[in-house]
C-alpha cells in the first residue's frame, strides 16, 4: 500500500506542479503582452517627441525671421520718419519764402507799384564766363541757396527782379535748383 500511496502522492504533486507552471505561463504571456504595450506606447511617445522637438526648432527659425524682419522695419521707419522731417522742414522753408513774397507783392500793391516792363535790349556785354548779359556793367555768379527766389535774390542783390530775368534768360525761375549758378548784374 505503500507504494500506492508514494504513486498518488506522486501524481498529486506533479498535477500541482502542472497546474503551477501553467498558471505562471499564462502570467508571464499577459505580463509580456503588457510589456510589448507599453514598449508600443513609448515608441509612440517617442516618435511624437521627435515630431515636437523638430516642430519647435521650425518655429524657432521662423522667430528669428520674425525678428530680422521687425529689425529692418524699424530701420526703415526710422528712415522713413527722418525723410519726413527734412520733408516738413522744407516745406515749412517754402511756406515761409511764400509768405514773404505774398508780403512783398502786398507792399507793392499797397505802394501802387506797376509792373515792370522789360527795358529795350541793350548791346551785349561780356561777363567773366563769356556769354552776354545787360549792357550796364559785369556780371557776378550768384550760386542758389534753400529758399531763394528770382525776387528773393534781387532783393538781396540790390538789382531788379526784370535785370536778374534779363541776365539768365535760359534759366525757368520756377524751377531753380540748390547749388545753381545763375548771374547777377551790377547797379
């Protein structure tokens, strides 16, 4: 009977042993099941990581493109606005020799001034540069400046506006031009 019992024991122990070392294989295959899951879920993870990262460093890029562009336009508004004060300035020049003309041709009209007729031509005289000009002396150069006027000049000058006119009969008044030459009679 013995030996009968040693066999059931036997039997016993190697269908606990069975039942066991199922059991645990069943447990490693979900375990290992989760494991590939979750290896899953970081290459996932991984991937996307990358995706950000590289959409970052574009976004970076185009920041700094962002900022040379910001740089430029402020130097270019700095420009611009430096354009527009000289622009101002000279207009605000013209606006002044305007109201001093306007003045100027009020005291004439209140002074009964009439217009002034050219005087018949003269024989022509030689000046230093070589072409001619009215026949009552020597010519000077004058060289135009910001602001100047036919009148303005004459006024200065202490000639006529019609002997400054005469003088320079191939230069438009209207259109005088900073740094022009343009010649003055004498008295």
């Amino acid at each position: 009977m013995l030996p009968l019992a040693l066999a059931v024991l036997a039997l016993f122990i190697g269908g606990a042993g069975l039942y066991f070392g199922l059991d645990s294989t069943q447990r490693l295959a979900a375990l290992e099941e989760s494991n590939s899951a979750a290896m899953s879920d970081v290459a996932r993870a991984t991937k996307q990581l990358d995706k950000t990262s590289t959409r970052l460093d574009e976004i970076a890029a185009e920041s700094a493109e962002v900022r040379k562009t910001v740089d430029r336009m402020r130097v270019y508004g700095s420009q611009t606005e430096q354009g527009l004060k000289k622009v101002v300035s000279e207009v605000n020049a013209n606006r002044e020799q305007i109201l001093k003309n306007a003045q100027g041709l009020s005291d004439l009209i209140e002074n009964g001034a009439r217009p002034v007729r050219a005087a018949p031509a003269a024989a022509p005289v030689a000046d230093s540069g070589g072409s001619s000009g009215p026949a009552d002396g020597a010519m000077r150069l004058y060289r135009i400046q910001s602001g100047d006027t036919f009148q303005a000049i004459a006024s200065k000058m202490g000639v006529s506006l019609q002997a400054v006119l005469d003088a320079n009969p191939g230069v438009d008044p209207r259109r005088l031009a900073i740094g022009q030459e343009i010649k003055i009679p004498a008295n």
